[in-house]
C-alpha cells in the first residue's frame, strides 16, 4: 500500500466521521467500485414530535 492511498483511505475516514457527527436518524451509504470508494451519500431523517 503507497503513502498516496493511505493518504487516500485517511481522507475518506474524515470524510465519513464529518457525515456521522450530529447525524441521530438516517444513513450513510459508501460506494465501492472496483475496490475504491467512488462515492459517499448522507440522508439525514428529522423525526418530528
């Protein structure tokens, strides 16, 4: 593995942890393609009382 994926992955995790903080309903959907993420989605619900 070459520092530019490591790089790469370190990258997406932040990524990822941006989408899930504050998130309290919803999803986070990761796309792998071909073995690299292609694409990250965030649906985010609002529940109202």
């Amino acid at each position: 593995m070459g520092s530019n994926q490591i790089g790469q992955y370190h990258e997406i995790n932040e990524l990822i942890e941006e989408m899930l903080t504050g998130l309290q309903f919803g999803y986070v959907t990761i796309t792998v393609q071909d073995g690299n993420v292609i694409q990250i989605e965030k649906n985010e619900k609002h529940r109202l009382k």
